[in-house]
C-alpha cells in the first residue's frame, strides 16, 4: 500500500515524484501503467527498480523522470 504525489514541469518535460510505500514485501519494481479503466495496460515508466525482493515500511522514493 502507499501514495505517490507528482509534479508536472512547467515545460512538461520532466515529472518529479515522491512516492510513499508501506507494509509492502518482496518489493522488487515500482512502474505506471497506462491502459482503460480496470485494466493495468502496458508499463509507461519505471519509478523504482530492485536488483533483489526488498521490505519497504513507510519508505519514500523520490526522483524525476525526464521525457
């Protein structure tokens, strides 16, 4: 579970996000999709990779993706 709050540039070129995750295991990917309601759709952006399963409680990861 958690939330993630984003912020669009003024130019729209960059995102920059704070996302905050808990009681979460074996975390291993953090990705937007993008598809219709009810549907996951097809990864858009990557927000966070693990090379190995990690506990996140009451974490944050905060980065902006440049498009």
């Amino acid at each position: 579970m958690g939330h993630i709050q984003l912020g669009l540039s003024y130019d729209e070129r960059s995102l920059h996000f704070k996302l905050h995750v808990k009681d979460a295991m074996n975390v291993t990917a953090a990705h937007l999709h993008c598809g219709v309601p009810g549907m996951n759709g097809p990864v858009v952006a990557t927000l966070h990779e693990a090379s190995t399963p990690m506990d996140m409680d009451h974490d944050y990861v905060t980065d902006t993706l440049t498009m």
